[in-house]
C-alpha cells in the first residue's frame, strides 16, 4: 500500500490536473480506486495508448519531466525534486531513498 501511496503523490504532483486531481482525492480519501483509473484509462486514451505521446504532451511539469529516447521503447523520466511522501513527513532524511525514481529510465518492449 505505501508504493501505491508513493506513486499516487508523483500523480498528484504532477501538474497534469487529468491525473493530479484524481490521485489527490483519493490520497485524501475522497475518492475511490474507481475513479482514479478512469482518470488514468481517459489520459491514455487521450493520447492514443501511447507513451510517446504521452510524454510529449504532458512530460515537463515543475514535479516531472520525460524525454522519448528511443521512440515506443526507452525514455527517460524523472522527478527534479522529490515528492517522496516518506521524505516530506520527515519519516527518512535520506534524499537516496528517492533516487530510483527521481532519475529513471523506462525501458518498455
């Protein structure tokens, strides 16, 4: 639960109000998974299921930038400051913690 919880605050910091408000509601309980994944089915729609895409149009925000690499199979994508809710709380003061998703390449076959 606290990965799903992680992923969730990335969406809600995003900047991408299709998938940022969603995540956010239903971080603060006021939503159900339900809605969350339509949220998330309508934004991949709206970029015809494709990250290229995807990532293009929604790929550099404050919280969130990405960069098509290999065109349908690598990008990169990352996070310039953490939104890591384990670091915000101050549950851990390593900034390592976040690192595998703050820098990150997606390889997708």
């Amino acid at each position: 639960m606290e990965e799903l919880k992680s992923i969730m605050t990335k969406f809600a910091a995003s900047g991408w109000d299709l998938i940022a408000i969603p995540a956010q509601q239903w971080l603060d309980g006021k939503s159900d998974k339900n809605t969350l994944v339509s949220a998330i089915k309508q934004a991949d729609k709206e970029c015809g299921y494709s990250l290229d895409e995807q990532y293009k149009k929604y790929g550099n925000t404050e919280n969130f930038f990405s960069r098509v690499i290999e065109p349908g199979h690598i990008y990169e994508v990352g996070y310039p400051k953490c939104v890591c809710p384990e670091v915000l709380s101050g549950k851990t003061h390593d900034k390592a913690h976040c690192e595998c998703s703050r820098q990150s390449t997606l390889n997708q076959n």
